[in-house]
C-alpha cells in the first residue's frame, strides 16, 4: 500500500463506529493541532485521549493503573469515581478490574508490560481468561526498549498472553492506531491485551486515512513481489526502511506486513503473502521463539505453505542487558543491517540461509 510521506493532517480523523476503521487519533470536532507523516507522537498522550473520549459514551468504562496513571489525568479529573490507581501492585489492579467486568463494566487497566504480563499472569489467566471479561491490559516496555535493563523489558509477553485462551493479543506500532484498537475493544465480549512500545515518541508510520485497522486483520503497509517481511510494534517502521533499502541498493521489492493483531492471526494474509512471495522474513522486538515467528511457523505448517526461505529475526535466549534500542537490535542480530541481509539471504535462495533460523536460533 502506498504511504504519502508527504502529508500534513489534521489530528481528528478516524471513526469510532466502524468495525474496520482508517486510523485517526480522537479530538475535537475542529482540528486544533496537525502533525506529518514520520513525525513523533506520544502513544500515551492518544490512549489518554481515547480513554477521555470514550468515558463520555460508556458511563461503564473505569481505568485503572498500578501507579502509572501519568498519561490518564484526562480521564482522572473528568471521570474521578470511575478511576482506580492501586499503587504498585499488579496482581490487585487485575483483580479489581475482573470484578468490576463481573458487574458489567468496561475496566482498562494501563501500566508497564513487564510487570502486567508476568507478576499478574495468574490474575490475567483466571480472573480474566477464564470467565472471559472484557478487560483491555494497556501497557508500555514491549521490547527492548526504555534502556531499564532486563527487569524492565517484556521479551517474553506475546508468548505469554497468545497462550492463554480467549485472549486477543495486538501489538501496535503507529500511535494513532492505539485510539482505534481501542474504540474498536468497547464492543468486545472477552480480554485483549495492546502491547507499546516507551509510548512517548512512537513514529507515525501510516498516514491518517491510508490503512484499515481492524483487530484480527494485519495490514500491508507495503506492496512487494520478492519476498515478504513481517513485523509487528517498533520494529515496522525498521521493516519499511529495510524495505527501501533493499529497492535502492538492491533491486529487491520487498512487501511490509503489520501483523498488529498476533491472536487471532491473520492465516489467510500469510497463506496470499506465502503464494505471492514464497520468502519470509519475520522480524520482531521480542524473544525470537514464541512471538510472531512463531505464530506465522505455525499457519506455515498446518497449511501445508511451501516456501522457498524463512528466517526469523529477534531476541536471543539471552538477558539483553542495558542500552538504547537501536543499540541492543544491532547487537542481538535483529537491527537493520540484519534484516536488510537476512532478505538477502533468503532471496538469493542459499541452502544455508533457509536453514538459519537468524541469530536467535
């Protein structure tokens, strides 16, 4: 899909009521601020706005957060009996959110994913999954991101929550696609979790108005013939710059795959992707085993999909330790450079590039 790299929109695009809806970030009927395609925006600054938004047309709607509310001072002061924050427990503000989904409500629960995915995965398992509440988890440090060390990053999280049943699981890149993953979740029955990024400067990478978001539908942010790369979260954009650079230095036409939503994945995009490639990149800022690479294996398999290379991109069985992001993909085999060759590899179709599964392996 073609992306306008060159136009500058006004913030209230996007519609509420649709199930498959163009991204836009919620607002005022008039625009009173513009950004440009590229640019940075704070996926928290949309998910505080949304969530201000939307408490205005579901007066079941509470937010709550483990004492990192920050960014929901909107929906705080606006809507103060409907807000919760518990302090840093995790566990508690789980329980308290599936209570309150018992009694016919629409809890958010906002904080960081390291913490939400793992000290609260018996609370998320039981008292969510297992009644099938609509609770949305929300949260940020997905990935190797924040440069918090290894205590601080959630690696391990997709593998986590795809496993548990009736979870829809979505990992989101653009900031103004968080508003419409959400509006779309007002009208869910069970949970979903939306894994971030920092949430602070998330690039846009789409253009308001250019992609359908539909949750459980991935997106084509770019059309190619030779080979199809997958990403999902921060590392679509790295997708899309490897994209370019594999056309400019390389005369290689690459297709770029948001694969936003993990659970239910989209097999059909694959089984097309697979039949109109027939090579794969996966690349992921995530544990290289139990995320997307592991999902898109999956349909590979039961399908009986025939390709002529895969390789799979991302973090290592190790602990990543402290640095910047761009710093730790490089150094964990998953930056740009390593997706740009791992494309290469598999497009010139060498025996031992397909066998590699990446460094990750």
């Amino acid at each position: 899909m073609a992306i306008n790299t060159a136009s500058s929109v006004p913030t209230n695009t996007g519609s509420a009521d649709s199930s498959a809806a163009t991204a836009g970030i919620p607002g005022d009927p008039e625009p009173t601020t513009s950004f440009t395609f590229g640019e940075l925006l704070s996926s928290r600054t949309v998910i505080g706005q949304t969530l201000k938004e939307l408490g205005e047309t579901h007066d079941n709607l509470w937010v709550l957060t483990p004492d990192i509310g920050a960014t929901l001072v909107e929906f705080r002061d606006t809507y103060p009996d409907r807000f919760v924050d518990v302090g840093l427990s995790e566990q508690a503000c789980v329980g308290i959110a599936a209570g309150l989904a018992n009694e016919g409500n629409i809890p958010v629960v906002s904080g960081m994913l390291p913490f939400l995915s793992m000290r609260a995965l018996e609370q998320v398992r039981s008292d969510i999954c297992y009644p099938n509440l609509p609770v949305k988890i929300v949260g940020t440090h997905g990935g190797l991101v924040g440069n918090g060390g290894s205590t601080h990053y959630a690696v391990e999280d997709l593998g986590l929550m795809t496993s548990l049943v009736n979870m829809t699981v979505t990992s989101i890149g653009d900031p103004l696609m968080v508003g419409e993953v959400l509006r779309q979740s007002m009208s869910m029955t069970g949970p979903l979790y939306i894994r971030l990024a920092v949430g602070k400067k998330d690039k846009v990478i789409y253009e308001p108005g250019s992609v359908a978001v539909e949750i459980g539908k991935g997106i084509t942010a770019r059309e190619g013939t030779d080979l199809t790369l997958f990403a999902h979260g921060e590392t679509v954009s790295q997708a899309l710059e490897a994209a370019e650079v594999l056309a400019a230095e390389h005369g290689i036409d690459a297709r770029v795959v948001d694969m936003f939503t993990l659970k239910p994945i989209d097999a059909d995009l694959i089984q097309r992707c697979a039949e109109e490639t027939g090579r794969f990149v996966v690349v992921e800022d995530h544990l290289a085993y139990g995320g997307l690479a592991s999902q898109v294996s999956d349909v590979i398999a039961d399908r009986g999909l025939r390709l002529e290379g895969f390789r799979r991109l991302g973090i290592p069985q190790v602990f990543a330790g402290f640095g910047e992001d761009t710093e730790l993909r490089d150094k964990h085999g998953y930056g740009l450079q390593a997706t740009v060759d791992a494309a290469l590899a598999v497009t010139e179709n060498r025996p031992s590039a397909c066998a590699n599964q990446g460094s990750a392996a």
